[in-house]
C-alpha cells in the first residue's frame, strides 16, 4: 500500500512541472506590427499592450506622423532574429496565443510602454500602468503626440487597420516597391512609407527637401522625441 502511494505521489510530481511548462515556449521572434509577432511557428499577441496599428497615424504639430508602422519597426528591431521565452496567458478571439514575452531578459511589452509606443489594456500589471505613466510624463512616443487608441482606430477603420497581409514582415517590403509622384518628389512621408521607401536620402529617387524637416539630407525619418 505504501510502495502504491509513494508510486502515485512520484507520478503526479512528474506531472506537475510538464503542466506548468506546457505554459512556457520558446522560438525565434519575427514581429508581424507593434504588438503581435510569431515566435517560431506560433502566432503570438503580446499581454497586456495595445500599439498603434500599422497603418495607424498621429499628429505632431498638424503633420501626420505614421506612428503604426514605427512602432511596428521598434518591435521588429527588438525581436526578429532573437530567441524569445514566452509564457502563454490566454488565447484570443482570432486564435493567437496571448502572453508575456522576453528577449534577453528584456519584457518586449513593457519596453514598448516604456518607449511610448503602446497603451496599457485594463488587465495590464501594475509595472505596465507605471511605466506608461512615466513615458506619458516624459512625452515619449505616442505622448508627444495627438493620436486616438488603437481601438477607436480599428472601429473606424475595420478594413485598413490591419499590417499588410504577407508572409513576410513590413520591413522585407521593397523600397522602390513604387515609383515617388510625376513631380519626382514624394508628396508626403506617409506615402514615402506606403510604399516602402523611407526613410530617403538627398540624392536618391523621390527625396523632398520639404519632408527633411532637420535638413539633414534624410527625409521621412522614424519620429524621434523633440527635445
């Protein structure tokens, strides 16, 4: 009878720990926009954050900024190519694992808080709330600028909301995927990065003086905190 127990209590002290790391996974990242990415062959929405959405804009001194697709950047520079340790938290209405991902150490949601590119979801942590708070005081990101959340973005615009439906990320867009405009200028940055040739340097196809706004010979640069 003992030899019986001790066998039954050895089984499910083996059980335990393979229930609790069916929760843990692992995989190399490859960011879809600025809260969603694919760790190895799972698509994964990070917990607790909301970003912009890639086509998403917002406003700094009446020009629009394309705050989507830079924060779709920042997250790709961040994950694709790494290994990522996930912790699944729940699943979502489109089938994506929710969870809580790290890069190095690094929780890429938080970052993404603390560099004002995302919004904090009412389920978020406490720590996600704080660093919010302290990028929305220094005016990092999305805080230095006009902009809806996400969710009022994606109610007002159902079909365009969403990064491009590829198999590759954004960034593997060409960036002379489109000709610039018959003037031989682009018109605006936003279609610059519609077209995937931002950032563009004095000298190449379409680059227009009136969108280096620092004269510094690159046009539609990623938005960079004013100081």
């Amino acid at each position: 009878m003992i030899r019986l127990a001790f066998a039954a209590a050895a089984s499910f002290g083996c059980f335990l720990p393979q229930v609790a790391h069916a929760q843990d996974f692992t995989g190399i990242a490859r960011a879809i926009d600025g809260d969603s990415l694919r760790v190895g062959n799972r698509e994964v929405r990070l917990f607790g954050i909301d970003a912009p959405e890639y086509r998403q804009t917002c406003k700094i001194r009446y020009t629009n900024w394309s705050c989507g697709a830079d924060a779709a950047t920042a997250l790709r520079s961040m994950v694709d190519g790494r290994q990522l340790t996930c912790t699944a938290r729940d699943q979502d209405v489109y089938g994506r694992t929710v969870a809580t991902c790290r890069a190095s150490g690094v929780d890429v949601a938080g970052e993404m808080l603390s560099r004002g590119l995302a919004i904090t979801l009412e389920h978020a942590s406490a720590e996600y709330f704080q660093r919010q708070a302290a990028s929305r005081t220094a005016g990092a990101g999305i805080w230095a600028s006009e902009f809806v959340t996400p969710s009022e973005y994606r109610a007002a615009n159902p079909r365009s909301s969403s990064a491009p439906a590829t198999s590759a990320p954004p960034a593997s867009i060409s960036r002379r995927a489109a000709a610039p405009a018959t003037s031989g200028m682009w018109r605006s940055c936003a279609q610059a990065r519609a077209a995937g040739a931002a950032p563009v340097h004095r000298g190449e196809p379409g680059y227009n003086p009136m969108l280096d706004g620092d004269s510094d010979g690159i046009a539609c640069e990623p938005y960079r905190k004013r100081r």
